[in-house]
C-alpha cells in the first residue's frame, strides 16, 4: 500500500470515527457546558481552563456518544435513518467503536478530575446517568428513560457552572433544569417524526405509549418550565434587561411553536419545533454568556 492510500484510509477511518460522536449533538451539549463556566467567570481571563473544560467536556460527551451507538447497534440496524451509520455498514467494527468510545469517555473524565474533583464528579455522572442508566437500563424498558436522559443532558451545564463557582448552586440547578425540561423538545418531536423507525426496533417511545396528542401536549408544558427555568437563572445571574427580554422572546417564540403543534398538527409544525429547540438553547446560552 502506497504512502497517499495510507493517508486516504486513515482520512476516511477518522470521518467515520467522527460520524460516530454525532458532532451537532456533541456541539450542542458543550455549548451549554461552557456557558455554564462563563456563567460564573465571564470575562474569561484564564484561557487554559476554559480550553481545558472545552476538551474535557467534548472528549465526555463524544466518547459516551460512541459508546451509545456501539450498544444500539443492533437496533440501529433495523431503522431506516440509522442503517448507513459506520458500525451498521461495518467500516467500522464494533471493537473499534467500543475502544474509541472507552479511550474518549475515560481521557474526558480524567481531564475533568484534574481539573476539579467536583467537576470532574458531575461530567462522570453525566456519562454513567447516560450510558449505563438510560441507554444501557431504561431506553429498551420504558419511554420515561428520558428522564435520565435529561439529566445526563443538564451535567454539562452545571459541571461548567460547578468549575466556575466552586460549588453546585441555585443557579448551576436552574440551568440544569432547564436542559432537562427542553430535552423532550428534541427527542419527543423526533420520535413523532421518526414513528415507524422506533417501532421497527421495538423502542418504547411516548407516542407509542400515550399516543401523539398526549405526547404534543407534554412538549408544550415541558417548555413551559424550560423556559421559566432557564428565565430565573439568567435572572440570578444578573443579566441585563435586554438580554432578559431577548430570552424572552426565544421562548415565547418556542412556546407558540409549542401550542400551535398542539391544536394544529402537522409534520412540517413539528421538524420545525424540532430545528427550532435547539437553535432556541443556542442563542439561550448565547444570552448567558454575552
């Protein structure tokens, strides 16, 4: 094998390994960890820490990530979305996606450790509430997995809040909760979008537990108490009244997309809450940051 053929395996080897991290996701979740340490220290004038809490938290994220599609495979398998992924086609086998999950997930939590006991506590909560509570325990039980699902998706948030303060605090909870409450924004519009899939693979979702109506409505109140989450920690932050307003008017915007996919449904309404939450939680920690 040529020099250039080497080169051009391992250039697709990483593409694929990258595909495994869900980068959009994993991008999403380390946004709001960094929100949460500028939260408590913006300006930022140590950029070390902020680098290190950067590469902490994406290493985390990323290796549990993988390390939840080399569980799933079987059942990635016998979705229509999820049959092209690496570990479904083979490009990549899944030793070597349990390996890159291990080395990612471990390298990420022993980053975290040495940089604070505390923060390092969290991040690892986070990893195990998600792979070995929800994705390993729950996810193929019962639909209210994402309850713990939605934990593990506020630790970035309050590790990073955590590291800046020092300690878990009323603030750090409130952002955390606010995460765990936008969580069935995202996942439950997908699982409307994506019925047949899941239920091919035989995955309990809310819609097919309690049906689509029951599960629109559980999308608008969970907004209701993201956004009231998310409006008393920027308050205690002491955000100006600008940004307060401009937060505002992210989530009444969320919550009439809310309602109206509730009385008038359609699948084009409900991708479009889908796309629209996690721009929503973007410029939220946007706001909390600038």
């Amino acid at each position: 094998m040529t020099f250039q053929s080497k080169i051009k395996n391992l250039k697709s080897k990483i593409r694929m390994y990258w595909t495994l991290t869900k980068s959009l996701q994993t991008g999403l979740l380390l946004a709001t960890g960094l929100a949460g340490y500028m939260s408590a220290r913006c300006p930022v004038f140590n950029v070390g820490t902020l680098a290190g809490v950067a590469l902490s938290l994406f290493l985390a994220i990323a290796g549990s990530t993988v390390l939840n599609m080399w569980w799933d495979r079987d059942i990635d398998t016998r979705m229509l979305r999820t049959q092209k992924r690496p570990l479904c086609t083979g490009e990549v086998s899944p030793n070597e996606a349990l390996r890159l999950g291990l080395v990612l997930a471990l390298a990420g939590v022993g980053l975290a450790v040495v940089l604070d006991a505390l923060y390092g506590l969290i991040v690892f909560a986070g990893l195990f509430f998600d792979f070995a509570i929800y994705t390993i325990w729950l996810k193929r039980r019962s639909c209210w997995g994402i309850i713990w699902g939605g934990i593990s998706g506020g630790m970035p948030i309050l590790a990073g809040r955590a590291l800046g303060v020092g300690t878990v605090d009323s603030i750090g909870i409130l952002l955390s909760l606010g995460i765990l409450f936008w969580i069935p924004t995202h996942i439950l519009t997908y699982s409307m979008k994506y019925f047949d899939d899941y239920q091919t693979a035989g995955i309990p979702t809310f819609p097919s537990t309690y049906g689509f109506s029951a599960t629109r409505i559980t999308i608008a109140v969970s907004n209701i108490f993201s956004s009231l989450a998310m409006g008393l920690a920027a308050w205690k932050i002491g955000l100006t009244v600008l940004h307060l307003g401009g937060l505002a008017v992210l989530s009444v915007i969320l919550l009439t997309l809310a309602v109206i996919s509730v009385f008038k449904p359609t699948e084009k309404m409900n991708f479009g809450l889908f796309k629209y939450a996690s721009v929503y939680m973007l410029l939220a920690m946007a706001l909390m940051v600038f």
